[in-house]
C-alpha cells in the first residue's frame, strides 16, 4: 500500500473556461491554485540562479564521469576475466554520467544561471557528449512541461486508452503472457531501448503527432513537435551528435578495436538512459495519478500529477535532487535544483492534499508501475489506470 494525494475531479459544469495564450482553453478549477498563486508562495531566493554554484555542481558531475572513465581506460584490462568489473564500473559511471545530463536539462529550462547563451552553450556541449540533440529536446521536453499528463497532448509516456486499437493491444498481450511478465518485458524493454526509440521515432509520445524524430524535423517524419522556424536548431542538434559520433568511431579506428568505446562509453550510456527513463517514468506515472482530457486539465493541475519519490542521500547530490523535488520544478522550472528543496517546502506547505509523495522504495514503485500502468480509463478521479488499482495495491 502506497500513500499518495488524489486530486478530486469536478462537476464540469462548474468549470469556467477562458482563451489562454497558447490559443487552447485553460481550464479554471476549483480547488487548484493559479500559476501566480504558487509562484507567490515560493520563497523569492529560490529563483536566484547563481552561475558559480552551477558550475560547481557542473565541475563534480563531469569529474566524477570523465575522471572515472580516464582511470578505467588506463588500469581495467579489457579482457573477458575482467567483465564482472566492467559491468560494474558501467552502472557507477552511467549513474555520475546521468548527473551530467540533469546539468544540461537545467541549462535547457534557463534555470543554469541569467541569460541564454551561455546555458545554450554549456547544455549543448554536455547534452551532445551523452548523444542528446540539445535543442531537439529542449523543444519537445518545453511541451512535456507545458502540457504535463495531458491526456490528448502531453509528451513522453503518454498512456494508451481503454478501447482504443493500441489499448486493446496492450490489454489483451497482457492477458496472454500474464501480469508479471508482462510488466517485466514492458519494464526492460522501456528502461534499456525507450530513449533511443523516443528520439528516433517519438514513441511514447502523443499518438495524435504521428511518427517524430529529434534529428530530422521534415518528411518522412511528423513535423507536429518542430514548427520550421525551429528546423535549423534541430538540424544543429543532430550535427553535435554527429561529431559526438565520430569522435567515438576515430577512438575505435585509432584503437584498432571497438572494445575500449564499448566498454568505456557504451556501456555507462546505457545505464544513464536507464536512469533517464526510470525517473521520467516515475515523476508521472502511478496507479492512482490521472491524466486529464482538455476541459479537466490546466497547467497547474498537471504539475501536482508529479511525483515526489524516497531518493537516497547520495543519488540525490549525484543527480542533483531531480527526483524527490520534481514536483516544483514542474511548476516552476526556472527553478535551480539547490533552491527546489526549499521551494518543495513551501508546495507541500500550502497544498497538503495537492502535492505528491510517495513513500513507496522506488525499485518496488517501477515494478508496480511496469506491471499495472499500460491503459488507462476513465473514471471518477480522471483518467487513470483504475481497472489494475486492486491488484496493484494487494
């Protein structure tokens, strides 16, 4: 059993409705404070972006990743006796490698330090070296924050629905293989293959935006995620991956062997995608956390579908807090991860029944969610995945 605040749904009816910005409806509901009112609660310095500490928090994660990296290539023999210790310099430096990237996702949402170029600049630079096109997520990870469990028009990890083509698919392949094996091949395959497969082809992404690619923003690909004026950004992007790519291909060449880039960047790559996966998986999915179709959704609503999770100590400096202090940066991203404690504080301060936390080991919260959170229906609460909640919480 597992404790988490549910948002309660309204009669629609009582919902006022008014032409936001973005040319959509933002929906006023009763209950969830405004943008400005969370603002107004968060403490003033918690939006004091300080370039010195960033680059600081910057210095450990490049450190530990590159130093380790540069010690294993030089004193771990590259043979098949030392494999064991190869796997296990992997998850090590794939988990520092996985801060290097939280590093260039601040850069992406401004929160580095004051102006733009230089947070460009640094958040390419360090996206481009884990194989990221920089500006290509930026864009689309700018729609995964302003459309936040969106049933219709949220992006990365968008359920299917109950009904639908894709949802009975989901449904009946997990009644044939069973609900343990399902979720633990749904569960790898997500953890090892989803951001790869995201980037190349947007899956997980909204249904209704077709085929995307984070590489090449035309034909054949859906152009839904990158509207031309941002073509020649996402085509840079590509290019920093190209010359991440083969600086990789001239190591192997001048090596002689594929085997020192596979051990010494492949296999850390991989588990730093892992941990990508696994935490943007978590920040917004559970049994009992909905979606919402247009007319019960708002901007602040889908924030407080963010998830706060038990994140030890250490992983919490490594990663810099990204996963037990996701819920603020949700609502306010421009936020830097050593001000998003305080600003925590203050949301789950003033909205106790809003905020959520949940207590649950996170090892045995993504195992929960691999085998009970593939389709959702509607309900009461939104749309959630009710019709799995009993089993789920036995």
């Amino acid at each position: 059993m597992h404790t988490m605040a549910i948002l309660n749904t309204t009669n629609p009816a009582s919902r006022h409705v008014e032409a936001s910005r973005l040319g959509t409806t933002a929906v006023r509901i009763p209950g969830i404070p405004s943008k400005a009112e969370v603002k107004a609660v968060i403490p003033v310095e918690c939006f004091e972006r300080k370039l010195s500490t960033s680059l600081l928090y910057t210095l450990m994660s490049v450190t530990l990743t590159v130093g380790s990296m540069a010690l294993a290539y030089a004193l771990m023999p590259m043979t098949w006796a030392w494999l064991p210790a190869w796997l296990i310099y992997a998850v090590g430096v794939g988990t520092f490698a996985c801060g290097v990237w939280v590093i260039a996702h601040e850069c992406g949402h401004r929160a580095f330090c004051n102006g733009t170029r230089l947070q460009d600049a640094i958040g390419f630079v360090l996206h481009s070296s884990l194989l990221v096109p920089y500006f290509s997520w930026q864009r689309s990870h700018a729609i995964h924050h302003a459309k936040t469990n969106h049933l219709d028009e949220g992006e990365t990890h968008v359920p299917k629905r109950a009904g639908t083509p894709a949802g009975d698919r989901a449904v009946a392949t997990q009644a044939r293989l069973g609900t343990r094996l399902y979720g633990m091949l749904l569960g790898l395959g997500r953890l090892f293959f989803g951001w790869p497969l995201y980037l190349v082809a947007g899956v997980t992404g909204a249904e209704n935006r077709g085929v995307t690619n984070h590489f090449w923003p035309a034909h054949p690909f859906s152009d839904a995620l990158f509207p031309k004026r941002l073509h020649n950004k996402v085509r840079l992007s590509a290019l920093g991956v190209i010359v991440m790519l083969a600086a990789l291909v001239a190591w192997a060449i001048a090596a002689g062997s594929v085997v020192p880039v596979l051990a010494v960047y492949v296999g850390p790559y991989i588990i730093c995608n892992v941990w990508l996966v696994g935490y943007t998986w978590l920040q917004h999915t559970d049994v009992d956390v909905p979606h919402y179709e247009a007319d019960e959704w708002n901007f602040v609503r889908g924030g407080f579908c963010s998830i706060d999770r038990p994140y030890s100590s250490v992983i919490n400096l490594l990663h810099h807090n990204i996963g037990s202090t996701h819920v603020a940066h949700h609502l306010e991203s421009r936020i830097p991860h050593y001000n998003a404690g305080v600003a925590t504080a203050a949301i789950a301060a003033n909205w106790p029944d809003l905020y959520r936390f949940d207590p649950t080991p996170v090892s045995k919260a993504l195992w929960r969610v691999s085998k009970h959170c593939h389709v959702v229906a509607e309900d009461d609460e939104g749309w959630t995945f009710a019709a799995q909640k009993a089993d789920a919480r036995g």
